[in-house]
C-alpha cells in the first residue's frame, strides 16, 4: 500500500490499517491535542485530535523524506 491507496481510504479503514500495520512513533501533547505519529508499511501517518473529544481531526500520511522536524 502507499500513501496515495492510503489516503483515499475511509477514515474507519484509515484507523484499521493504523491499529493493524501501525508501529507507535512518536507522541506529543501540544495545547489542547494530542498528535501521534505512527509508520505504516514505509510511509508515516500523523494523526492528530483535541484532547477534549474522542476522534481524530486529521489524518495525514506522510513520506519518510517530508516528515516535519519535530519527529526527526
């Protein structure tokens, strides 16, 4: 799977292949969110949810090469 498969997933699908192919990262509180990175097959998937309601807002997936500075 690649990212472009992965993107155009639905978002329950997104989470299933995340708890399922998913490797923990990294993650971080930051103000009022929670934002976690996770590797999936050889790209990145950062998802990130207030912490104040129970589902993500977004779900990015990410190539190794454009990861933001604060997970290298």
């Amino acid at each position: 799977m690649c990212i472009k498969e992965f993107s155009s997933l639905a978002y329950q699908d997104q989470l299933r292949m995340i708890s399922h192919s998913g490797k923990l990262k990294d993650s971080q509180i930051v103000n009022d969110y929670q934002i976690t990175l996770y590797k999936v097959k050889d790209f990145y998937v950062e998802l990130i949810r207030s912490v104040h309601k129970l589902s993500f807002e977004k779900i990015t997936a990410i190539h190794h090469n454009d990861l933001p500075e604060q997970y290298k």
